[in-house]
C-alpha cells in the first residue's frame, strides 16, 4: 500500500483483556518499529524488527508486550492482561532497507484505552 | 546515545521563517541528525536528516554547527498547516529515540 496501516484504530479493552494490535508496513520495507506514545509524551522505542527477525525488544515495558513478524511482513503487537498504564497510542513505523534511503513512514497509530 | 535538547515550545507568525533548535553537544561522528514532526492525532512524519552539511528539500532546512554539537530546522514560510511537535533525533544504530520536541504554533 501507499502508507503503513494499522488496525483497529481505536479500541478499549477491560482490565486483564488481551489485546491484538495489527501493522501492515509499507511492502518492501525491511524494518518495522513499535512505540508507545503516552498523552502528551514522545514516542517511546518498544522493538525492532528486521525482516522476521526481530533484533531488539529493549523498550518493552514488561513480559506481557510481545510482539511478532513471522514472515516479515505484517506485524502483530499483543498485550496480555492489559492495565490502565497501557494506555496510550501504538505507533507502527517501517523503513526500506537503508541502501534506499533512510525515512521512516509511521501509521497512524492505535488509541488503546483500558478501562 | 546522545541525547538532544530543544525548548518546549516556540510561536511563529503565519509567513515568516520558523528558526526550531536543536542542542546535540554528545552525538559521535556517525550519527545522523534527523527531523520529524508530529500533527496532532498523527504518526509522526519525516522531515529532513544530515550528518555534517546543511541540507534543503521541500519542506526545510537544516542547518548543522560545524562542530556538529547543534543544528536548525527552518521552515522558510510558515503556514498554519505546519503547527505540530518538532522533534530532533540523533539516530543510534536503527532506532529512533524521541526526546519532548518543540511544539511549534503557527499564528495569523
């Protein structure tokens, strides 16, 4: 597609409600980025993939984030038992491969509020 | 990583230049210096990098102290489209590191 695209837009959850957040990057794009952007805040690093590998979850907040790219393409953010503190956007960002050029293309992002 | 530092907000009249900050007093000899900014209830969008030279494309400038431990984005004629948060970047290895940015507001 023309852009990265995620989904669902928006979505409320209830506390300890699993969530599934999707990012489809631009076709082409080696790596694909997550961050958390809280009200008001920066965005903040959670992982990088390369491909399906994904070569750094140093921004993770704890071990109920997980995120995967199996075929290195589409990728799924999830968050199990969710809390009020994840609150926040998820941005979804990819790049080509850096022979290409070196922009980042962010999605839109997804609101998450947890009731 | 270095870490970069840039006011909080500016304001800027509707036409005139738009002159955003940037202080990178720690960044290494292979990092970049990259803009994005972010409108509201967007993902951020790419704006203009460069290592050593001052840089122009369509939408700014940026310019770089030759001991590199600064920078300016310029925006030649600012419009009340570009009001959004102006964030400075030096990148470490791949990854993006957000600090606060600069909230820039354009005014008629």
């Amino acid at each position: 597609g023309a852009g990265v695209s995620q989904s669902p837009r928006y979505k409320v959850a209830k506390r300890g409600q699993d969530v599934a957040l999707r990012c489809d990057p631009i076709s082409g794009h080696v790596s694909l980025f997550w961050y958390q952007q809280a009200l008001g805040q920066g965005p903040e690093f959670l992982t990088y993939f390369q491909n399906e590998a994904q070569l750094d979850k140093s921004g993770l907040p704890s071990d109920r984030f997980f995120a995967e790219r199996p075929e290195g393409s589409v990728s799924t953010l999830k968050i199990q038992r969710t809390q009020q503190e994840d609150s926040a956007v998820y941005l979804c960002a990819s790049s080509p491969p850096p022979w290409q050029g070196y922009g980042y293309t962010f999605g839109s992002g997804t609101r998450l509020t947890v009731v | 990583d270095a870490k970069t530092t840039q006011p909080t907000s500016m304001d800027c009249a509707e036409g005139r230049a738009a002159n955003l900050p940037c202080n990178h007093s720690t960044i290494s000899g292979n990092e970049y210096v990259y803009w994005y900014r972010q409108i509201h209830s967007q993902g951020p969008q790419y704006i203009i990098h460069g290592l050593k030279n001052n840089e122009t494309n369509e939408m700014a400038s940026l310019i770089i102290t030759e001991d590199r431990k600064s920078s300016t984005l310029i925006l030649p004629h600012a419009t009340l489209r570009d009001t959004a948060v102006y964030y400075c970047i030096v990148r470490p290895r791949g990854k993006l590191i957000f600090g606060q940015g600069t909230e820039l507001s354009v005014k008629p």
